[in-house]
C-alpha cells in the first residue's frame, strides 16, 4: 500500500496533478510535512495519538482527532481538494468525516479485506476484529467509487460483503519499470554479494503465516529428498520485514521458519537477510534465478510484478491477485495454495532448465510493461474525471470551490 501511494502520487504529478497525501505521524522526530514525492506533492503526518506505532484496534479510536487535524492543517494554508482518495478502511472512515465538511468525492482503495483474511488466518493473532468488518462495511456504503485490484477483489466484494457492483472499478497498481527492469546477473550479484551456493530461490515478504513460507520450506524439503537440490544447488534468500510489523510477532514466525528448515535438511540453504531499501530490491530480484510468492491470500501481488518486471519467473499461489497477474505457463507457474507437493512439481523444472527461465522471464518483462505506473495512472484519472464530470451520480451534492 505504501508503496502504491508513493508511486501513484509522484505519477500524477508528473502528469500537473497536486496531491497531499495525509498520514498518521508516529514519530516526534519526523517532520510534519516532507516534500519527498517531487512535484511539489507532500506528504503531511498529522497528530492523532501519541506519535509512535501502536495496535490497530486502538488505532481506530483516533480517527476523529486525525480528520481534525487533517481540517486544521488544510483552513491553516487556505487549501481546497477537487476529491479524496482514501486507501485502508481506517482512512476511508476518516475520508468520509471529511467529506461533510468539504461535499467532495470520496474515491477508496481497501487494498486488503478484513474476512479474506479471517478465512486463511492460522493463528489467533491474525484474526481480525470485528470492528474492522463493520468499518469496511461502512466504507462500502459510503464510498463514491471503489477500485479493486483483480476480478477477484471485485467477487469478494460483491459475495462477502454485498457491495453495489455499479460503483466498482477494476484497475490494478502499477509498477516503476524504470526501476525494476532486468540487470545482467553478474552486475546484480556483485551489488548485493554473490548467495553461499551461487545460484537463489527469492522470497521477498513480511514475515508471518499468510506469506505461506512453511509451505515453501516444506515444497524444498521434498526437493532435498529427491536430490533435485544436489543435482541443481540453490539456496534460498528470505528478504522480509515491516516496519509496522509486530516483532514478537516476526520472530516468533522466524524461529518457525527455522526449526522447520532444520527439520527438512536445509538449515545451511535458507538465510535470512531481513529488510531491504526498495533501491536495492531491483538486485536481488534480477540475481535469483526464481522469485515464489506462496501466500495463502494476496490482494494483488505487488512482489511477483517487480520479479516479472526484472525478467524473472514467478511461482506463485493460485489466489487473489496472484492468479490473474502470473501467467501459467508463460511467465512462471501457479499453484493451489498450501500444496507443497505441487510447488515442488513446479520449481523442479525450473530449477533443472535454464532454457525455460530465460524464456519465461523474457515474457514475463512484456506483461510487466502492461502495468507501467503512467498506465495505471491514467485509468485513475480517467475514474477521477468521471466523477468530477458527473456529480449527480457520485452523489456528493454541490462542491464549492471546484
């Protein structure tokens, strides 16, 4: 979502569009407002709560001190928005107080959905509340426009939370290909340091149960017990971290993650490198020979675009974003979600024919293109115009100023 946001913003002001993104601010020390997206777009962090992380139940209770603040912030500079683009429900709650007050648009992105994740989480740490159902639900309503990511966000949308189908666009995010674009593997490997065995299997993700990487280790173990690991050496490089992210929370899954790779034979294959810029992320991805994406629930798939973009081939889960973005056959392989055994069927191949990454991974940079950001961003503003030109369908009343 981040990275989204950031992206989608430096875009539109490319294209002469002024944008103000507005964050909760969790660190005193940050200033309130930087001017890092270029073209003059900023980013304000706005006091709602103490000024550091804390949990997201108790999250939603600052809401109402964060639109005033957003209020305050805005009368102070004597500013005026054509319409708010609210992404994560907790903002699209925020978006709508704003709303009363300024009569504008509300266009909303949720990103992730809060029963999808119910329905694959593991652990009752991953469970949602349900206080953040009844949020989406909400903003479901409420919203003038909702863009979703795949086909599959706009049925999970329609069936599970009973969402007016009209005001749903698909449009999905988009990648920097002048960022992640394929640099020659010798250059890459020597930016990040060669891997212990030469040649690596990427994983890039938070850590936690609903990236899916038991399955991985577990679809490795098989390998290893096959010898298709001795025949072809790989390791695999594990790239992850968030910085929300709890860190009991992290490292409770990475000892998990550890003992099962001791358990399968593979403790000296697996490494850890933890967080990564996302400059350097461009290296590791154009270094592996293979990126997999195993979640067991992924919106979109921002990971496997950047591989793709970068010429790699993608094995990733067949699920949400993941089975409409990864081509089967083409640009890498899907899979069923949490089926070792067919991940396994899947890597072997790939790890044995150098001939069919080169393929796929050339493939893959042609569908990467479809989802350059000034693409992307122009179906954007073809939604913004759209409500801006017809008022009486966003049902948002007059809007002075515009």
């Amino acid at each position: 979502m981040n990275v989204y946001v950031r992206e989608i913003t430096r875009q539109m002001g490319a294209m002469g569009v002024h944008v103000d993104v507005f964050t909760r601010s969790q660190n005193e020390h940050v200033p309130h407002v930087l001017h890092d997206l270029g073209y003059g777009n900023r980013i304000v962090h706005i006091r709602a709560g103490p000024e550091y992380p804390v949990p997201k139940k108790e999250l939603a209770t600052y809401l109402p001190e964060f639109a005033q603040g957003v209020r305050t912030f805005v009368e102070s500079r004597g500013l005026s928005y054509d319409l708010i683009h609210s992404h994560y429900w907790m903002s699209g709650l925020a978006a709508f107080d704003l709303k009363q007050q300024w009569g504008i648009p509300v266009v909303h992105m949720f990103h992730t959905l809060g029963v999808m994740k119910n329905r694959v989480a593991q652990t009752p740490e991953e469970i949602e509340g349900e206080y953040r159902i009844i949020g989406e639900q909400e903003v479901i309503q409420k919203a003038d426009r909702i863009v979703v990511a795949t086909p599959a966000e706009y049925a999970q949308l329609m069936w599970l939370y009973q969402a007016d189908v009209n005001k749903i666009i698909v449009i999905p995010p988009g990648v920097d290909v002048g960022r992640f674009y394929p640099i020659p593997p010798d250059e890459a490997k020597e930016y990040i340091g060669v891997p212990p065995c030469g040649r690596m299997i990427l994983f890039v993700g938070r850590i936690e149960p609903l990236k899916g990487l038991d399955v991985l280790i577990e679809a490795l173990g098989m390998m290893h017990q096959k010898d298709v690991l001795k025949e072809n050496p790989f390791c695999l490089v594990i790239i992850g971290g968030e910085p929300d992210e709890s860190a009991e929370q992290a490292n409770i899954e990475m000892s998990r993650i550890k003992s099962l790779s001791k358990q399968y034979g593979l403790k000296d294959l697996v490494t850890f490198l933890g967080k990564r810029s996302q400059d350097s992320l461009p290296y590791y991805y154009s270094a592996a020979e293979v990126v997999v994406v195993p979640s067991q629930y992924e919106s979109f798939g921002m990971v496997a675009l950047e591989a793709m973009a970068c010429g790699k081939p993608v094995v990733a889960s067949q699920i949400g974003g993941l089975a409409y973005l990864v081509q089967d056959g083409v640009t890498g392989f899907t899979v069923p979600v949490d089926d070792p055994a067919e991940l396994a069927n899947r890597l072997t191949p790939l790890l044995q024919d150098s001939d069919m990454r080169d393929r796929m991974g050339k493939q893959a940079v042609q569908v990467a293109q479809d989802y350059a950001w000034d693409k992307i961003a122009l179906k954007l503003m073809g939604v913004y115009d759209d409500m801006l030109n017809n008022p009486a369908g966003n049902q948002t009343g007059d809007r002075p100023g515009m």
